[in-house]
C-alpha cells in the first residue's frame, strides 16, 4: 500500500473510500475521500483494501504539466529580464512530509504559476538555490551575485531575484555592495505562498518585472505597499527591513519613503505587450541604466559577527568574538553598550577585530559623542555606522574586509546608499 | 400541470439537505476576534485584493473555481475594530477554537455520528472573494449519522466544520463589496443522504436537524444565520444543488418547483430530439441591427458594441416555454448569458419586442439562416462580453438538447432558482498546511438537552404553561433563561419578561434587538433585591434597549423609577387616604379598591403591588 493507491478502509464500524496520502504521523492513515476532504483514521484496529494501485502520482516533486506555457518563445522587439529563483513562498508549494510549504519550482514554473508575466519581456530562466531563505549563507550569496553577472553579461536588460522574504534584505544589501550594476536587479517574494489564490506573488512579480525594464539600475527591493493589492514599493538593498512577520507590505525603507511606488493597474496593463509601464512614481533621485559599466568584486569575509547589547547580558556571551574579522554591535540609543563591556571591545580592537557600532533603535545615526559611554567606546576603536540598518552592517563588513585596504574607514562612509548622508527626514 | 400534481415516487424524486448553521462562539474558528456582526458604515478601513485560480494538490482545475476566475473581478473587503489580520489574509489562522470543536462534537452526537479520528484541515476553493484567502477552511469532522422523520429516517452522510465566508454588501461592475465581520465565524455543514422522497419529507428533516441544532444552545439565531440547500434529482433528471433557502418552510416549495422544472427540461429533451434539433455556429449579427429602435441593442452598439446571435436548429416555441412560474428555457439561456458580464439576451419566441421590429426578426432569422421551426437568441453588448455570453448561451442550449444539466443553482424569494455555476468538484480541496490535524476526544462530549425534553421540563419542574415552555425552550433567549433560573429567578416570572414582555416592547418599536444576555440578568438582579419592582422591568429594558451603554441602575433613574423606599411609598398612599378621608371614613375597608387603584396610578414600577396593598390597608385600618 503506497501514497496515491485507492483503498476502502474499515474502522470503528465506518468504511470510507478514497486515495491513500503520505501521512506526517505514524498513527495515522490519511484518506482523501471523493469529496476532496482528508480524514485521518487510527492505523490500529482499520481493515484496508487496495482497490486500485497508483491512481494519483501525489508527492511527486517534479511533476510539470505539458498544458500550460513550456515553450517560452523569444521575441525580438521585447527587453529580455532574468528570472533567478534562489526558493521561497513566491515559488512553493505543499510538502507531504511535513505538512508544511516548501520551495519547490524552477524559474520556467514560475512562469507557468503567474501567467500575467507573459510578453512583458523575454525569460531567461535560472535557479541558484532551491532553499528557504532563512538557509541562506555567504556562499549562496556569492554564488546568486555571479549568476545575476554572467545574466547581464549575456545581454539581460533586468534581473529579477525570487527570494524567500525572511532573509531578502541581506542578500539584497550584499549584492548592492558586490555588483556594480548598469541594469536594474529587482529582489521580490511573497508573503503569502503561491498555492492560495490570494497570493502576492502575482502583482509582487508583475511589478518587479516592471521595474527590472525601467530606468532605474539599482539593487531594489519590490514588494506590496500596502495591505491591498494596489501598489508596490521598491526599497533601495541596503535601506529595506522586514518590519512585520506576516502582512503583505512587511518590508519597509527605515526612516524614509520608499524610493518609489509602482501602480499595479498600470504596470499590468501598460507593460503587457513589452513597453516599459508608465507606472513608477519615485520619491527620490535614482541611478540610470548605463550609469555604470558592470562589475563584480564577490570575495567576502565571513568571519563577521552581529551581536546586541541588552541589559543584563552575560558578558560571557560576547567570549566567542575572539579571533573574528569583525564584530557589529547593535547598541542601544545613540550607540551604547554596558560600560563594563568596554575593555572587552578594546580588547577586540587591539586584536585587530574591526568593531562597528550600529543602534537597535534602527531609525536615526549613532553618535557616540554626546556621552561619557560613547566617547569611551570611540577611545576603544570602535567606528560608527551612521544610520547603517544592523543587518547591513554586517554583511558591508563582511564585504569590506575582503575589498577594502581599510575596512573600519569604510563602515563610516557610505558605499551603496546604506549611510543616509544627511538627516532630512522624509524625502 | 401545477406543481403538486407531481406523483413523485413515479418521477423518482430524489432529495438531500445541506444546512449550514453559524454557532454562536465567544471567538472566531481560526482568530480571537469575536463572531460579532456588524454595521458595514462602522468599518475603520477598507483593503482591496486580486484572486488567481491556483490547482489542487492533485494538479487539477476545479470547474466552479474556474468558471468564477474568468472575470477579473476586484475585491473590496470592510474592516472593523473587531476584525484582525487574519480576516485580512495577513497573518497565519490560529489552531482550530476548542468551543467551535466542542459544539460542532455535540452536534455531531445528536446527530448519531461518528466522530473522525483525526481532522484535517484543508481549504476548499472559493474565488468568488467571498473568501480573502481565496479559499474556505474546512474539516471533515462526522459520519454516518441518522435522524427519524414520519416517514422513516434520513441518514446524515457528514458534518463539516468550516468558517462563514464574508458578507456580500454591494455587487460592483468590476467587484463585489464584502463585509469582514461574518468571516470566520463558526459554520457547521449538516450534509443528509439522498433518502428525502418527497418536500413534506425534506421540510420535516430540516426541522428535525434544526430543532436539535438549537438544543446546543450554542448557535446563533436570526436571518441568515441559518442556511439551507437542497439537492433535488429526478430519475431522468440530474443532481442539482439548490443554495442559500432561508426560511425552513420554503423547503418544500423549492422542491416541488425543481421537479416541475426538471420535468419540463425532460420534456423539451424530448420534443427537441424528435425534432432532431441542433445549435449552429455563433455569428456576428451586428449588420441586422444597425438602425435599430431597440434602446437595449441601440445603446450596446452605441458604446462600441456589438451583437452576437446563434441559431438554436428545431427549437422554435420551446425557448419561450415556461418551466418554473415566469420563468423560461429563455431565462435559463439569460442566466448564463449574465454569468459572463452581459445584461441578458432577446430571443425569437419573444420578438418582436423591445423596439426589435419584425424586419428585424426576418433579417437577423436571415442572417444565420434559421427557418419558421427553429429559435434565434442574440446577445447585445460590449465585443468581449458578447462573444462569451452567446458562447455560453450556445452551450446551455445544447445541453437541454441532452436533458437537465448538473449545477449549482440559487434559490429566488420566489421558491424558484437561478443557474449559479457548475457543481463544485473534488479538485478544489488541497491540505490546510497552516493549521496541524486535530484528534478529537469524544469522551468529552456533553450530551444537551434536546429541546423537546426541555419543554416537558419546564412544565413539570417549573410549572410554565405548555404554549410558553414552547416559546422559551424554542425562543432564542432559552440559554439565557436557563442562566436566570439557575442564579435563582423564578421560573414563570423570567419566562414572561423574556417572551412576552420582550415581544410586546417589540410591538411598541423599541429596539430590542440591543438587550444583551447581561442587561437582563442585572434587571433580574435589581429586582431580586428589591430595588426595581416586577412592574417596572418593562420600563427600565425599554431605557436598556434604547441606551445599551447605561448600567441596569442607571436605567432605573432615568425610567424615573429610582430612588422609592417605602416611607416614601407610605408617604404617598397616606397623601392618598388623606385626600380621600370622608371616603375612608364612610366605607373602611371597602374603600380599598378604589384607593388601590389610585396609589397604584402613582407608585407602578417604583413599588410592587403587594407592598402598595399592604400599606394602604393598614393606613385604611387606622383611620377607619
């Protein structure tokens, strides 16, 4: 008896027919009766018949089905966009084992899952990794960054990454600093999986497909806006934060408007036959396709630590910190951590440990002038992040240590829009 | 022929009931909001969505699901201060609520069910927007039930609980308006056999399902909270599932109307195949119409329109047969013709008409070369629309070529019905993955009191009248009572105030509607502690019922019944024997009831009659 068999099972004086599915419990056999509903019936005690063998291949990983769009056709008067998918919600799907959504499509699925990206554009499709983002690692990060590269390399007007949204800012703050890039590279995702009809992944794609043929050649960061599905914002990589574990529009830029809002209606309806929609309302000056030549510097240092300072800690919690390249601290306010903490990072600095300061208020600059604690923290070599969001502070360092003949002096300037130069609020 | 002249058994009447009941739980099945409903001009804000149709676990495409998604259609959904980001699909369900899965047990034990090892969530395909996550949550959770009926008993198949989907407020041209307050609440889904062989039979079963239903005491009351859907076959007919009756005593009547249509359909099955009918190819008929009169067709090519027509081959006379009462094959082509965006179609058993001259009729009968036997049906609308409504009304025709189609229709005021969509298939279930299985206990089940035991009870152990023991074990404040009696109320005074009082406050236009479970049990409580008498509760729940926010003491004041102890009450009815004197002195103690009557005119509600009585008495013997 297998998953996908017809079986009539006898327990407790109730027979019920139906397809035997994979069950996440031992005690359990789970039927999908004639009527679509699941029922689990106690092992103990059933008497199963098989009826029928194999009559649904169910739990099948890979399994395309020829009816919809497998053959993506190239056409000449269209920009050609990069779909890179590395997994998450916008590309998943049910996982019998646990029970759970996981990621399981290529690039061409996502195709065939979200339709109304057809002849916006010719798809170059390609998958990095199969893996939900909270997976993601340094590696990965240097592997999605050579295939975004060799994508624009080989003629790609805009890449579009699909990414799980738990990690997306990372990655799409470490690519910010290792491409310079003359076309746009869209990060998007979803909140919602793709296997419910009200997925975001459809305008979220839409919209970052959009962007990917617009002017603007910047790592962007495309995702709803709100919670209706009415307009997308795109963050600029180093500035985007998930804020929110589950609404749609969690991702936020930190202490300013996003850098622009893209109108759904229009970007569906304008860039349907290939033109670029005219659907973008930007709050800010943006880099122009071409600005640059592309570029890639993908070596990283690893070896980078984020801690938090929070009252009470253990200092014996900050021990492991020997020998790292570098440390971020998160500290409170302007950029604090308890006085008796301050030889360790001393201790750190003269080790050759780079110690940058970031603020767990994550709105505003750190300055560690204004009192006694961050003056003697400066004595102690510690550098200040700016208003440098924590998370990409880390991977900047990271970055730095591996590019820069000065890495400590690079945390303090900006690199990729993470510093905001000066405080207007709102702009 | 008229409805009852059916000989049903001949005609193999086949019948089942789905009733679906709200239950009235503190909190929603997969969110802590409360199942309160509310005003939609009370919303705080409004969010608006797309569906996608997306397939089953099983890779296929639900027929229902498919055919709602064909339109691009916007949703707009109200929220409120007691909704939450689940209502809006922005947050993860929580496990299934412990008092909804407690109910739906009991439910499932009157019902003689056997409760399902092990529930599993799953989500049933709904993209209508009736749903913001484009699908209900719903679980399998008895079967194999029986309930009796007179004429032997209806097996119940399954028990399903699910969440209420949202409110429909206002259909739109490109939408729908829904409300989030009724999303999520609590649903049980009571499925029957297809055992029910005639209407009085269905209408007894749905009573019998209902009367145990409210014997949990714990679903809720009033419209809509309640829906019935009948499934109706005849032997040469098809399952047709009938949504959204109302009134119980409509059952029998929707019945009795699907048989007649269904036998009609099996009728001009028949007449259409010995004409060896056909439908011909859809046309662009526009040309015939291009100075037409016809304000219908005029204003459709008016606006960049166009007219669509298909030749319906040996159907002349039978499109405009009547089916249902004033309803025609014609109307059932229309049905779907509306389902795909057009206002309806015009066809040539009705024309001329409608500014369609009989030129008209020739040329467009011309046009796709239809003769005097057969039937033309056009469609008059935007170039989109018209091509897939006449597409749709070709469809439908050829299928009553073949006899009655299988559909889900939905149920008129009239006792008639309309074509909805097809029935909803297997392929729109796939696995809550959100919400773990649930292994239900059911040892733990509380067995209650059905309500006609509770009517016996009442009479025997309380001594209620057997009319008002029947009014409250069926009225919706049975709970309520219960709760009284048990905190010491007696029984027939509680029994009054809450049926006939409340009924004849309801008479005067007060707002009942507002009275909580709570502002009675605080008059009650005033009352047992003398500080409201029994005559004045109909005063302080009509000040209740008007400002729900006033405490129960408060409304006493404000009823101008506050503040009356009994040298107050004495002092009165001394004022009354004094003005009185020459009377009290000439009659003595036959003076009483003349007095009585006075003090009461100025005491009612702030004294009871017993005091009043007693104190004037002993006024009258001092003075007599």
């Amino acid at each position: 008896m297998n998953p996908g068999d017809r079986i009539r099972v006898t327990h407790a004086g109730v027979e019920n027919e139906g397809v035997l599915m994979p069950s996440s419990t031992a005690d359990h056999l789970v039927l999908k009766l004639d009527g679509g509903y699941n029922i689990g019936i106690d092992r103990d005690d059933a008497t199963v018949d098989v009826l029928e063998t194999d009559v649904y291949d169910v739990g099948d990983e890979d399994k395309p089905d020829d009816d919809g769009v497998s053959e993506i056709e190239f056409d000449d008067d269209l920009p050609t966009v990069s779909l890179i998918s590395t997994g998450g919600t916008i590309a998943s799907t049910v996982d019998y084992r646990t029970g759970a959504v996981t990621a399981q499509f290529t690039a061409e699925d996502v195709l065939r899952a979200v339709p109304e990206l057809a002849g916006r554009a010719n798809y170059r499709g390609r998958v990095v990794a199969n893996i939900l983002s909270e997976n993601m690692d340094p590696s990965i990060w240097q592997q999605l960054a050579r295939a975004v590269h060799e994508e624009i390399e080989a003629g790609a007007d805009g890449v579009v990454v699909m990414h799980g949204t738990d990690t997306m800012q990372y990655s799409a703050s470490v690519l910010s600093f290792m491409l310079d890039t003359p076309v746009p590279i869209v990060f998007t995702g979803s909140q919602r999986s793709a296997d419910r009809p009200s997925s975001d992944n459809v305008m979220n794609a839409v919209c970052a497909v959009e962007a990917a043929k617009h002017d603007c050649a910047e790592v962007l960061l495309c995702m709803h806006a709100s919670a209706s599905d009415e307009q997308c914002a795109l963050h600029r990589g180093t500035r985007v934060r998930k804020n929110h574990t589950s609404r749609r529009d969690a991702f936020e830029t930190v202490g300013n408007r996003p850098l622009a809002t893209v109108d759904y209606a229009d970007a569906r309806d304008d860039g349907a036959d290939g033109e670029t929609a005219d659907a973008f309302d930007f709050n800010r000056e943006y880099a122009e396709r071409g600005a640059v030549d592309l570029a890639l510097a993908d070596d990283l240092d690893p070896e980078v630590e984020l801690v938090k300072f929070t009252p009470g800690m253990d200092p014996a919690a900050w021990d492991y910190l020997d020998d790292k390249a570098g440390v971020i601290i998160e500290g409170t306010g302007l950029g604090h951590v308890h006085t008796d903490l301050i030889p360790r990072i001393e201790a750190l600095v003269d080790d050759g440990t780079v110690v940058a300061m970031t603020s767990q208020c994550l709105e505003g600059r750190v300055c560690d002038r204004v009192y006694d604690t961050g003056r003697d923290l400066l004595d102690a070599g510690v550098v200040e992040a700016g208003d440098t969001l924590p998370g990409t502070a880390k991977v900047k360092l990271m970055w730095a240590l591996a590019n820069r003949d000065d890495p400590a002096a690079a945390m303090e300037r900006s690199l990729a829009g993470e510093i905001t130069e000066e405080s207007q609020p709102w702009r | 022929m008229s409805s009852s002249e059916y000989d049903y058994e001949s005609l193999g009447l086949v019948a089942g009931l789905e009733i679906h009941q709200q239950l009235d739980t503190e909190t929603k099945l997969f969110c802590e909001s409360p199942t309160e409903i509310r005003e939609p001009e009370d919303a705080e804000r409004t969010i608006t969505r797309f569906l996608h149709p997306t397939k089953s676990e099983l890779g296929e495409l639900d027929d229902a699901a498919l055919e709602e998604s064909r339109v691009d259609r916007e949703f707009e959904y109200l929220a409120y201060d007691t909704t939450c980001l689940v209502e809006e699909d922005d947050e993860p369900p929580t496990e299934v609520d412990d008092e909804a899965l407690a109910v739906a047990m009991q439910i499932a034990s009157l019902l003689d069910m056997q409760i399902v090892d092990q529930l599993h969530v799953m989500r049933k395909l709904v993209i209508d927007g009736s749903n913001t996550s484009g699908f209900q949550r719903t679980m399998l959770l008895g079967q194999e039930g029986e309930i009796q009926t007179s004429d032997g008993p209806v097996s119940v198949v399954d028990l399903l609980l699910e969440e209420e989907s949202a409110q429909r407020v206002e259909e739109r041209d490109d939408g729908v308006l829904y409300s989030l307050d009724r999303l999520g609440v609590p649903l049980v889904e009571i499925g029957t056999g297809p055992d029910i062989r005639s209407p009085q039979q269905a209408k007894e079963a749905a009573e019998r399902i209902g009367m145990l239903l409210r014997s949990t005491g714990k679903v809720k009351r009033g419209l809509g909270t309640i829906r019935q859907d009948v499934n109706v076959s005849i032997e040469e007919g098809a399952r047709v599932e009938i949504k959204g009756v109302q009134a119980l005593d409509q059952i029998d009547e929707i019945v009795e109307l699907e048989v007649q249509r269904q036998s009609e359909l099996v009728d001009i099955a028949a007449e259409l195949g010995e004409r060896e009918a056909g439908v011909g190819d859809t046309q662009d008929v526009t040309a015939v119409f291009e100075d037409t009169d016809s304000g219908v067709i005029g204003g459709a090519l008016g606006s960049g329109g166009k007219v669509t027509a298909v030749p319906l081959f040996g159907f002349d006379g039978l499109v405009g047969r009547e089916i249902q009462p004033d309803r025609r094959l014609g109307t059932e082509f229309s049905d779907h013709a509306k389902r795909h965006g057009a206002g309806g179609i015009f066809h040539t058993d009705e024309l001329p008409a409608y500014g369609v001259t009989e030129a008209e009729v020739d040329a467009l009968r011309e046009a796709v070369d239809a003769g005097p036997e057969d039937a033309v049906a056009i469609v008059a609308a935007d170039p989109e629309t018209a091509d897939l409504a006449i597409e749709a009304v070709a469809e439908r025709a050829a299928t009553a070529i073949e006899g009655v189609p299988e559909e889900t229709r939905d149920a008129t005021e009239e006792g008639t019905t309309r074509y909805l969509r097809p029935l909803p298939g297997a392929a729109r279930m796939y696995p809550e993955t959100d919400v773990p299985p649930v292994e239900p206990d059911p040892s733990e089940i509380e067995e209650p009191e059905l309500l006609t035991a509770k009517v016996d009870r009442y009479q025997d152990e309380f001594g209620l009248d057997s009319g008002l023991a029947e009014q409250v074990a069926y009225g919706r404040r049975m709970p309520l009572f219960e709760e009284a009696v048990e905190q010491g109320v007696d029984a027939t005074f509680a029994a009054s105030v809450l049926e006939s009082t409340v009924v004849e406050l309801r008479r005067d236009d007060v707002p009942v509607e507002n009275l909580a479970d709570a502002h009675f049990l605080a008059v009650f409580e005033l009352v047992a502690d003398d500080e409201l008498a029994k005559e004045g509760v109909g005063d302080v729940l009509t000040v209740l019922a008007e400002q729900p926010d006033l405490s129960a003491e408060d409304a006493v004041e404000e009823a101008g019944l506050g503040g009356v102890d009994e040298g107050e009450v004495r002092e009165v009815i001394v004022g009354v024997v004094e003005r009185n004197s020459e009377q009290v002195a000439e009659e003595g103690m036959a003076a009483f009831s003349g007095l009585m009557g006075e003090c009461m005119g100025q005491l009612r509600g702030k004294a009871d009659g017993e005091t009043i009585s007693s104190i004037l008495r002993e006024e009258i013997g001092k003075r007599s």
